[in-house]
C-alpha cells in the first residue's frame, strides 16, 4: 500500500497557496484493509474514506469509463491494480494531475509543473470531452488563477458544447460552479471563457440580451471592493430587465438572496443614479419600493451592487450620491413609528410617512448645504 498527496494540494502548494484541503490517493490497498486500518469509509460512488486522525480524505486508486451522458454517466473501476499514474490520467488538467510520494518527490507524468509556470490550463487526455463540469471548472481555474487555456483546451471545449454535452449539466452543479467563480478574484475571467467556447449561452442564454462589456465591468468593480456574492451576482446583470433576471435566477435555482437583489437592482438602478437630485419625496418611495425600512442591510446591498452597474455605465460621482441615500434613511428609520402610531391612530401609515419625509428632508438639508449646520 502506498499514498500519495493529489490534485490541488500539489498544485496550490507549488503556488506558494496555504491552507486548502489535502487529497490522497491510496495505491495497492482494498476497501476492507483501509477499514482495518481504522479509516471511516464515506464514498457513495468509489471507494473515499476519511483519516482517523485528521479527517482528510483518501481515495483508491481508480479508473473511469463513460457510459452514459452528463457528468455522472461513468463507471468506476477501484482495485488495487490500479497504479497512481492510471489514476492522474483520469483527471482534468495537467496542473491537477500531479502527486507527491510519501518521500516528497513530485510525480508529474503530463506536465503539469510546467504549465503552472506558463499560466496555461491544459487537458490531461481525450477523455475530458466526457465529463462537461470539466467546462465550468476550466472557466473557474480562469478566474481564479488568471491563466489563460491552451488552444487545443479551448477546442475540446467547443467540441463540447456542440456536442450537447453541456446541455446535460443539472442546474444545481451549474449555479455551485458559478458561484465559486463569481467569488473569485478575476470572475469576468469565467464568463468571459464560457463566451468564447459558447457554454455560456447554454446556461445562461440571458447573457446575449446583454452588453457583455458592461456586465464585465460592474463585476470587476463588485470584485476589486470585495462585495459579497449577491452583489456580484446582481451586478453580472447590469442593464438587464427584472424579467431577464428572474429567467435566468429560476433556471440556475440561484438562492433567493441572490435572485432578489439583481432583480431589485434590475428595477431601481435608474433611480438609483439619480439620488444626488432625488428629494425626500422620492427617496422615501425608493426606500418603500425596496423594502429598506424592513431590509436596510439588503438596501446597503442594492446601493453597492447599483454603484457598480454605474461605474459600469461611467456615470460621476454615483458612490458619492449612494451615500446620500444612506444617510437619508438612516434619518428615515430614526423616526420612532410607534410614538407616531400612538399620536395618530386615525391614520398611522400617513402619519409615518410624513414623519419619516420630515425626517429626509432635515437630513439633506444639512447634507446638501453644510453652511446651514
């Protein structure tokens, strides 16, 4: 029996990157003598079992062969014949077919040292045509470490999508893919990879209503600010309408938090721009339509997500004019409701209303004209 450390381990380990998790590869051994030796078996599709001691994951040796479309259409082989260099061969991409001996010497049978240090992400075999996740994470790698694919990658790919492989990815591993790339440092890398290998108008085919630069600009800027996922993923729909949203959220059962604000900034974006002009009376409806009084840490969320579809769009000074808005309702959510409600119980919603524009208007009557403090 022997170990070996895999996959993204070595790679992010020879990228100078701390701290990921640790894969083995256990060569020689049968699932009965892993189980002896105390390990906790945990895989559902091939032989995985989780260390005693540390937890980290060991898997046996295996081989794959297709037998059906989609990314689960494959048979397993798991034996202790099966030897470490026929298991690095099943694997995506060169720099993930890598493995270090229990003496720390690196195997490395396709190369995939040397891609790292080109910045190339290349296909191990022929054999990636048969799983079409392979797509999305070649377009993940892409955001996350700013590599560029090899041309005859990029080819397979494309072959892919003609094929309709593609077309059998289920839409939760579609939106799990998608959002570890919007989460990246470089994300418009993703989309901008799915774009030319034209994957990208199979699982999000909204993306041909927009205009693709500007959609990349406004995630970049939601990345460069460390934004939160959501409004990542809102900004993705710069100039997109709250229908196109809506489509594109149902068909990648995106989480309601996600869905909700793009399609919020989908709908209040233009007023939104406009805030370093709005009065109190249309900022008060703003903040009514967006539930802010309800929701302030969400509204906080569309005024970010809204200022990168502008910075997108070019417009000056909009992170100034978000700011405006913030400090008109936070002067709106001062007003004690309750102590309006009790004072007017003939009409409480006008009553509040008109004690939260009272409230607009003395707060940007000092914003908007500082020698009057």
């Amino acid at each position: 029996m022997k170990t070996y450390l895999v996959g993204g381990a070595v790679r992010d380990e020879l990228l100078g990157i701390a701290g990921g998790d640790r894969d083995f590869v256990v060569v020689g051994a049968t699932p009965e003598e892993m189980v002896r030796a105390g390990f906790r078996p945990v895989g559902k599709d091939f032989p995985v079992f989780l260390h005693p001691q540390t937890n980290e994951e060991y898997a046996l040796a295996r081989t794959e062969r297709k037998t059906a479309r989609g990314y689960k259409g494959f048979q397993v082989y798991a034996a202790p014949d099966v030897t470490l260099e026929q298991d690095l061969a099943r694997r995506d991409l060169t720099i993930n077919a890598m493995a270090r001996d229990e003496a720390g010497r690196l195997v490395d049978p396709h190369g995939g040292a040397q891609d790292l240090a080109a910045r190339v992400l290349r296909h191990v075999s022929a054999a990636f045509v048969e799983d079409p996740v392979r797509v999305l994470r070649v377009a993940r790698f892409a955001a996350r470490f700013g590599f560029d694919v090899a041309p005859e990658t990029m080819a397979l790919m494309r072959e892919m999508v003609a094929a309709g492989e593609v077309d059998a990815l289920v839409p939760e591993r579609v939106w799990q893919e998608i959002a570890r790339g919007l989460a990246e440092d470089e994300p418009g890398r993703m989309f901008a990879v799915l774009a030319e290998c034209g994957a990208l108008a199979r699982v999000l085919p909204e993306w041909n209503l927009l205009d693709p630069q500007r959609s990349l600009r406004a995630l970049a800027c939601a990345a460069a600010r460390h934004f939160a996922l959501a409004v990542r993923y809102a900004a993705l729909f710069a100039g997109a309408t709250p229908e196109a949203v809506e489509s594109a959220s149902a068909r990648l059962r995106a989480p309601n938090d996600c869905r909700d604000l793009a399609r919020m900034v989908a709908a209040h974006a233009a007023t939104i721009e406009r805030t370093r002009t709005l009065g109190a009376e249309a900022l008060v409806s703003l903040f009514e339509a967006a539930d802010a009084f309800r929701r302030p840490e969400r509204f906080v969320s569309l005024l970010e997500a809204a200022d990168c579809v502008a910075i997108a769009d070019v417009v000056p000074d909009h992170y100034v004019a978000a700011e405006r808005a913030v400090h008109a309702l936070k002067a709106a959510m001062g007003v004690d409701a309750g102590a309006v409600a009790r004072a007017n119980p003939n009409d409480i919603a006008a009553a509040v209303r008109a004690a939260r524009l009272a409230a607009v208007e003395s707060a940007l009557q000092l914003l908007d004209c500082p020698s009057s403090r």
